[in-house]
C-alpha cells in the first residue's frame, strides 16, 4: 500500500477479512462494525453467523464476503453451532488432526439472534464454558425481515412490530440487558463497544480473543434504513450514544466493571433522540422517562465501576 | 470375532458409536433413548472413548452443535425421540442441504399430544421430507451393525449425507438381546478416518450456508435431490462388504417366506420379528402369506419393492402412526404412491396400530392378516383399520 | 473461460451443499452501480489521518502512494459518512454524472 502512512489507520489491522462488494445498506453502521471486528479477528478464526443482516448481505449464492471459514446455518443456534465447532476442534487437536494452528471460535448474531430466539442457546454455551467469542451486533430490532421489534428495541423506539399509534407509543418495554445476563453466567470477559470507537473496539475484540472461557461483546449497530436517519450520520450516532449515556462503553472483567469512559457529566438525550426518526413519535414527557431511566442505569454502572475499583 | 453376548440395545448403539471412535457427541436426554446418552457420557467419562460430550440444553441444539462439530471434520453422533426429533425438525433439513455425515440414533417414540413416551413411528414419519438417509433395525444386532455401517455410509464422498438409525422405542431400545460384536480392530479396518472435503479451517476458507434466492434454490434442491437418490449404491456397497467381513447381509427391502405368497404384510422396525411368527403359523395353516419387511426407508427403495410385490395380490401395510386427517397410514400411502403407476398392482389394505407403545401381539397380526385379505376381497376405498381400538 | 453469471448457473454447478469455495468471491460484485453521489477529496485540506478509511462501511477508501485517501468508485455506495467524519472537512459530494 502507501509508502508515506503515518495515519490513524496505520493504528488499524490493514488487512481487510470481509471482501467489500457486500450488499449492506448504504452507511450501514452494523456492517462497519463487523468490517473492524473482522480486522482484529484476523484470519485464524472460524466463524458461525446466524441469520440476519450481516448473514444475508455477506453470502448469496454463489458470492460470499468472508475472507475466513464462514458457517451460517439458522436464526437462533449460532451458539450451538459455534459450540460444536469448539468441542470439534479441541478433539481434533488431541488425536493431531485438523487445523494446524490456534483457531479462535467466534459466533456472530444480531440483537433478535441474541436476546430473543437465540438466547437458550447463547446461554447454554456461555453456561457450558466453552472458549468461543460471542459478538452480538445490535441494530435494535429485526431489521433484516423488516424493522420488527426485539427485546433489545429502546423504550419508545416505533418499529413495525411496536408502532406508535392513537393508543400506542412505540416499543414499550426496556431495552434487555444483555451484556448482564451474559455477565451473570460467570464468564471471563464481556464489554460493550462501538463502530464510532474503533480502536477501543478492536482493542475489546483482542482482548476477548485471549480469553479462556466464553467472551461476549455487544456491538452498537446503527441502522439508517431502521432508525430513519441519514446514511451520513451513522458514526455521529454511535457517538451521542456514548456522551449521552445511552449506550455506555464499559467492560466486565471476571466480573469486575470497568467504565472507560466514565463521564461525570451525561449530554440530553432528547439530542440523541431527536436526531432519529424511529423517535419522533416521542413527547416531551415520555423523553423525560428515558432521561430518568438512561441517567438512572448510568448511575448504576459508576457504582459498580467504582466498587470494582475499590474492591 | 468377539463371543456372543447380552446386552440391553440402547448400549448396543452406544457401543457402536465407541468403536466408531465418534469424536463428539452432543445430545440431549430424552425417553426412551436416554440409555444410549447416558452410556456414551459414562463411556467418555472412563476414557473409554476419546470424544468432547456437549450436554446441550435441547435437542435443537443438539443437532446444531453436530452441524459445528461435523463442519470442523469430527465424527459426530447424537440421539433422540419423539418430542426431540420434533425439536431439532428445522435442523434436519441444514444437515441434509448442508451435506453433512451425522449419525443419529432415533429410538422411536410417540408424539404429544397426549404426552406418550412409549414408542411408535410417528416421530420418524413426521421428518420424511427431511433429506436423511433413514433405516430401520428390527433387532440389537442390527441396531449395532447398522449404527456402524451408518457412518461408513455418510461419510463416503459419494454421500456426505446424514443418516437416521431406527430403533422402537422400549420395544428395542429397553430389551436387552443377544448379539454379536465386533472387536475395535475388526470396526478400524471396516471404518476409514472421516475427511470432510470443505472442513471449516483457516487453511482453506469456505462459506457453509450461502442463502439461495428464488433464482438458484430450486437448482440447490435438485441437486440434493440427485444426490441423496444416488446413496443407494453406495449403501448396497456397503451393506454387501459388511456382509463379506462379519456375515450378516443387509438389504433395503427384506422379504421373509415370500414362496408362492399371495399376500404380503408389509411392516418396519421390531414389530416384523413378531409378525413374522405370525407368517409362520399361517403358512403351517395353508396359507399363502408372505412379509415384507421395509428397511431402508430413504431413499426409498423403490426397484426393491416393485420386485418384492412383483407376485403378490394383496399387500397389507401395518403402519404405526396415523397422518391425522390425511391419508391414514404414512408407509401405506408411500406404497400405495410407489405402486401406482404399475400395470399390474395388488390390492393394498391398510392398519394402523402399536400406538404409543401399544403391543401387537401374534395372534393381532395372525388376525390382521385375515381381516386385510377379506378387506381386500370387498374393497376398501380410503379405509383404514385401527387394530385394537376399544369403541 | 469466462465464469457464469449466477442466474446461469445449472444444479451441476453447485458445489456440494451449495458450499462456497472462493473466499471473498463478493468482491466481484460491484456495489458502485448503487451510488448516486461520490466523494471527493481536497488535498490541500487532507492531513492524510485515515479516518475516511476507517469508518467506510464498504472498505472502499484506499490510500494512494502519495498518502492522500481517496473512493475505489468500484464499491463506494455514496453514504457520505466520509465526509461527515473528516476533521478537517476535506471531503465534499457530488452528483454522479458530475
């Protein structure tokens, strides 16, 4: 490549291991985000991918854009599948046959593939403690069959499936805690990342990679097509979300909380909000509930940072 | 040649996925083939066979881990029943479209509702569509034998396709039998090391589960269609060289006292042991009877049953689960189908029995005999018999 | 020999289980024909940061030898986020046809 590189990107792994020609929407945040997960998977890896966005834009017959070995089978067994790849591996290992090289098992889904019908299977693995990487893309609905909700859809969020209406307001449960019940399964690491943070994302990634156990990392995805925003802003997005407090970066270290960055001050959401049209349904009011709440569960997550640093 | 033993069925199968040397098992328990489960984690557990045991939390998982493990290139077995082979349904269809070799064990079990663990073939005749090679045991011996030759047939080049073991439910898998076994060198010799041909490895990437748009998908099918057709040859092959190696020959339609028969009663799995005494004592009686007893169930072997039929006028088809509200017995409406086109077909009658763990004893099926050719001499039309119902 | 186009391809064709053999085989396909705007570097203005690179969704910013960024119009679908993430505004759109 270039001979005078002293850029931010030089801080990136060059390599690209998810072939562009892909079918994403045009400033698809999920499959930016998935482009740098895959910079720092690097090449030893085998991938199980359940159904959804990233699956489908990536492999149609006869294309694919994975650079590595790729499986995608169903909607809600990515964690199986990547289970029995694990278990596959190691017993090859020890009979001297299979890949000759360490091999990082990783299972990729989206917020449906995760929270809601995927989720036995996510748990059972993470109970299972097999070594693999669970990376769970959150666009925050079903967007790949037409922006349905999920269980990781935010309050007030209008989607097919949750459509504000004369007597509804959009979505109206809280948006599930995932990051959490992965947490509660006692495995070595889980975090929170972000396209719009794409060093600490691919530093979390890394990381993840030198894990003896289950890691779980939840990737904020915005989707322009979903949420009724620009293709543009997407990046802008994922920022706000941090300053705002909306999607906080944190990570959870055998079960000691690390926010990093731990604001002392939260900017309005009502700027986060109004900058999305799957929210511009919302009244005053019903902002007002989602200020209290993201400030609420902020508050949360210092609390245990801070216990976690004086422990 | 190891001496002949007892042993309860269910170990039997678990035996035989040991000297296949299966790398991973992953499973979950369900009746009535926790036996096989429960033996193959105790066997793990004793070193006895060097696997990775994934005690999955359901059974849709189960097969999902085996899709993982046999994508990787290990040799991979599970089992189940019933509820659980209803579980994993969607599963099936992946690990036939995907082509990949995983035995399974099913002990046959009746399906909810009402809850009923007692077995009958209504779980199997629920994934006909499922694209696996699928046979039928009638005994311990066969369960263990064909458990082996399942593997040596799914994992040749020319299949690649995952196969179903058929065992009843309580009726096989709970019965200790005698049999004979094999030593572990006699199932190396028989049983080469499985090479997936696109194993998932960083050395040479492949993508397993590109999606097919309407343009491609019917090609796709066709292909697979072409493909599972095709494994016949190979199970011939294979059946025919176990038969060289250890004597005990295994054919897709098996057909007992057929001599001079004008009627055929056509049964699966264990329920043809007993109807077989019943063939016996009616022939002693002058009768003209014959049985024909269905192993291979897919592919299904046509050009076999168009052979075995070839004389008979009448073919009565016990069937052991029911199609509710469709044509009465699957197996009689899949016979009836293959025969259609003949010129020249017998009268098929069909019964229905043996639900949910029901016996049929001899003398039902002495009297199942009787009642189908007198069926067959009025007509019948759509009906079908329900043997044993109380009304 | 040239390859087939998809819709061409026959059930012999297929791999078995429809398996694809070519890693990054995508790369064929040109996603350019979606865009309807491209970007457009100012290089008295570019310091050659890699932001652009880094956040295209569809990898399709390359680093020329001089160091300057610009669009592999084979891919680029025309989002714009380059444009929104550059620090120093040195990325503008414009029409395609332009």
């Amino acid at each position: 490549m270039a001979s005078q590189r002293n850029t931010v990107a030089l801080r990136l792994p060059m390599e690209e291991n998810f072939a562009a020609g892909h079918r994403a929407c045009i400033g698809c945040g999920e499959v930016l985000a998935l482009r740098l997960v895959c910079k720092a998977l690097g090449r030893d890896v085998i991938i199980a991918n359940a159904t959804g966005c990233m699956e489908i834009v990536s492999s149609q017959i006869p294309y694919t854009s994975w650079e590595v070995p790729w499986i995608h089978t169903l909607f809600e067994n990515t964690s199986a599948v990547a289970s029995g790849i694990e278990a596959g591996l190691k017993v090859l290992r020890r009979k001297n046959k299979g890949p000759q090289k360490e091999v990082t098992v990783v299972a990729m889904g989206g917020d449906g593939a995760t929270a809601d019908i995927g989720i036995q299977a996510l748990s059972g693995a993470m109970e299972r403690y097999h070594k693999f990487i669970y990376v769970c893309f959150d666009n925050e609905a079903y967007m790949n069959t037409g922006v349905q909700r999920s269980s990781a859809t935010p309050f007030g969020a209008s989607t097919t499936t949750s459509p504000p209406g004369k007597v509804k307001t959009g979505q109206a449960t809280w948006k599930k805690d995932m990051v959490a019940i992965a947490a509660a399964h006692n495995i070595p690491y889980a975090a929170t990342a972000n396209p719009s943070f794409p060093l600490d994302l691919i530093k979390k990634v890394q990381k993840a990679k030198q894990v003896n156990g289950p890691a779980y990392i939840h990737v904020y995805s915005p989707c322009p097509t979903g949420w009724r925003t620009g293709p543009e802003v997407s990046i802008k997005l994922g920022r706000m979300a941090v300053s705002t407090g909306v999607f906080p970066l944190y990570e959870i270290e055998n079960g000691r909380y690390i926010l990093k960055p731990d604001l002392p001050k939260l900017r309005p959401v009502k700027e986060y909000i109004k900058a999305q049209g799957r929210f511009r349904h919302l009244t005053d009011d019903l902002i007002e509930q989602i200020q209290k709440r993201v400030t609420q569960e902020y508050d949360k997550l210092r609390e245990k940072a801070a216990q976690s640093q004086s422990a | 040649m190891a001496n002949r033993i007892g042993m309860e069925v269910s170990f039997a199968v678990a035996e035989a996925a040991k000297l296949a040397r299966s790398e991973v098992v992953a499973a979950y328990p369900i009746t009535p083939q926790t036996h096989i489960v429960e033996k193959l984690a105790e066997l793990v557990a004793e070193g006895e066979l060097d696997a990775e045991y994934i005690p999955v939390e359901s059974e849709h998982s189960a097969m999902s881990a085996c899709l993982g493990s046999s994508a990787v290139g290990a040799r991979t077995f599970t089992a189940t029943a019933g509820q659980g082979l209803e579980l994993m349904h969607e599963v099936l269809f992946v690990a036939s479209s995907s082509r990949l070799p995983i035995v399974m064990a099913v002990a046959n079990r009746a399906i909810s509702g009402p809850l009923n663990v007692w077995g009958d073939h209504s779980d199997v005749m629920a994934a006909r569509d499922c694209g696996w090679i699928q046979i039928f045991t009638e005994n311990g011996q066969e369960a263990f034998d064909l458990t082996l030759c399942a593997f040596r047939i799914a994992e040749d080049h020319r299949v690649l396709f995952p196969i179903m073991v058929h065992l009843d439910g309580f009726h096989l898998s709970h019965m200790v039998e005698s049999l004979y076994p094999l030593e572990q060198s006699e199932v190396d010799a028989f049983l080469p090391p499985y090479k997936y041909p696109f194993a998932l490895d960083p050395a040479k990437p492949v993508t397993l589960g590109a999606y097919g748009p309407p343009f491609i998908y019917t090609e796709a099918k066709k292909a697979q269609e072409v493909a599972l057709r095709s494994t016949k040859e190979v199970i011939l092959e294979v059946w025919r060289e176990f038969n060289r190696r250890f004597g005990r020959q295994y054919s897709p339609v098996e057909t007992y006292a057929t001599e001079g028969a004008d009627t055929l009663l056509l049964t699966m799995g264990s329920f043809s042991e007993t109807a077989s005494v019943a063939i016996d004592r009616l022939r002693k009686q002058g009768e003209k009877v014959g049985q024909i007893r269905l192993r291979l169930w897919r592919p299904f072997p046509f050009e076999e049953l168009y052979q075995a039929v070839r004389t008979a006028k009448v073919v009565i088809v016990l069937d052991r689960s029911i199609s509710v509200g469709g044509p009465g017995g699957p197996v009689c409406s899949e016979v009836k189908s293959a025969l259609y086109h003949l010129k020249e077909r017998p009268q098929i009658v069909s019964f229905v029995g043996g639900l949910g763990g029901r016996d049929i004893s001899v003398a039902d099926f002495e009297n199942i005999v009787r009642k189908g050719q007198k069926l067959a001499a009025q007509g019948v039309g759509e009906h079908y018999e329900m043997i044993g119902l109380r009304e | 020999m040239p390859k087939k186009a998809p819709e061409e391809l026959t059930w012999r064709d297929l791999e078995i289980g429809c398996a694809v053999t070519e890693p990054g085989s995508a790369s064929e396909y040109k996603s350019g024909d979606w865009r309807s705007r491209q970007p457009i570097w100012d290089f008295t203005k570019c310091i050659k940061c890699g932001l652009c690179y880094t956040y295209c969704p569809d990898a399709a910013v390359n680093q020329r030898d001089d160091g300057y960024f610009e669009a592999n119009l084979y891919y680029c679908k025309g989002c714009s986020i380059c444009t929104q993430e550059c620090p120093t505004t040195a990325i503008h759109m414009i029409e395609e046809g332009e």
